[in-house]
C-alpha cells in the first residue's frame, strides 16, 4: 500500500515527443506525473489518484506543449469526507526562442495550449491550469544551475546568442509569434478548492543586417494569449 506521506513518491511516465494515454491509471495515493516533448492526449480514460482507505490522495501532473483531455476523469480527491485531496497541475510551456537562420532570417513560432473538451470531469484540491508561450529567451538559469553564477552566465551568454542569431549579411528579418491558449469545454466540470488558469505569451524580435551601404531590416512581432 502506498505510505502515510506520499508526496516523495510518483509514478512518472514520459515521452520524448508524444505521450497518448491508452490506459486507466489508479495510482492508489501515489503522485503521477505526465511529461511529453509536445503533446499529451488523454481521451476516454480515467486517472485517479486517491487512496484506497479513502483518506488522502496523490497529486497529479501534466507537462508538454499542447495538453488534450477528452472525455476522460482526473480525480485527484480522497473518497471519504474530510481526506486530504490531492492537486492537479496542468503546465503547457515552452519558454525558449529557437536559434535558427543565422545569417538571414531569424523565426520563432512558439504556440503552446490546454484543451479539455466533451465530458471531462476534473476533480482536486488545488487546480491550476498555465499555458506559456515566451520566445525571450534562449537559455534559462536552470541550464546553468541554481546558483548566482548560473543567474549571471545565463544572462550573459543568452545575451550574446540573441546578438548572433539577429545578424546578417544584407536583409535581417526577424518573426516572432507566440501563442498560449487554455480552452475548457461547456460540458466539462471542474470541482476544487482553489482554481487558477494563467495564459501568457511574450516575445522579442531583432533583426539587424550588416551591410556596406545599408542593409534592410524587418522585425515582426506577434502574440496571442
């Protein structure tokens, strides 16, 4: 059985690029954690995590760039009246502007979202919903660790990558567009004792040509959030 704290124990299942969830999932008081590359869908199917003496449950989590819930129950709730219930966490993020067309074109289309649809029934504590599309960045803190050096030489190497990738011989153009959208069905039916849904999309667009007698620059910026 699963122990009196579970809050150190998950199940984890990941997914290089797309994670499709073709099984009911009953964890029985452990965490659960759903991480893809891209996408996660989950249609038709059933993932609780509540424990069966019915007095707590475990937290669930979902981690890609495009979560799809279908027809399907997340149930992160202890089945008895006053259990400790769980949280559910949906994260659709992708914080990173892509390094391409050193030397010409520079394009950044970052689109990120949560879809619950049809009948779905989410049920937890704490639900949170975040949908992020931020093209400002090429490098993050965490790419060098948590410490103060990590803070500094994430700045400054991004700083100069950034400078790099807008420029170029004769036309710089640069097109950034970020999109995050969170969409929950009308029929869908959320129960939880704090509910959050956060969609945020940021970007940066530079193009600098270097040229002998001018160059020609465009930059392009869009968001949808």
């Amino acid at each position: 059985s699963a122990p009196a704290n579970n809050n150190n124990v998950t199940f984890q299942f990941e997914a290089d690029d797309t994670l499709t969830i073709s099984n009911d999932i009953a964890s029985n008081g452990y965490n659960i954690s759903f991480k893809a590359d891209d996408t996660i869908t989950v249609s038709g199917r059933s993932i609780t995590s509540g424990h069966s003496s019915g007095s707590y449950a475990g937290n669930i989590e979902f981690e890609a760039d495009q979560i799809t819930i279908v027809n399907s129950t997340i149930d992160a709730t202890a089945s008895l009246a006053g259990g400790t219930d769980g949280n559910i966490t949906l994260k659709a993020i992708d914080d990173r502007a892509n390094l391409t067309g050193l030397g010409f074109a520079n394009i950044d289309l970052l689109t990120t979202g949560i879809d619950i649809e049809g009948s779905s029934v989410i049920k937890g504590d704490q639900v949170r919903l975040e949908a992020e599309s931020n093209s400002q960045h090429l490098l993050l803190e965490s790419d060098f660790g948590d410490s103060m050096f990590g803070e500094l030489a994430a700045s400054f190497t991004d700083g100069i990558l950034r400078a790099l990738e807008n420029l170029s011989a004769f036309v710089g153009v640069s097109v950034a567009e970020a999109t995050a959208t969170i969409d929950v069905g009308s029929n869908v039916q959320v129960t939880a004792g704090d509910f959050t849904a956060i969609a945020h999309a940021a970007v940066t667009a530079r193009a600098a040509p270097l040229s002998i007698g001018g160059g020609v620059a465009v930059a392009v910026a869009d968001t949808d959030a």
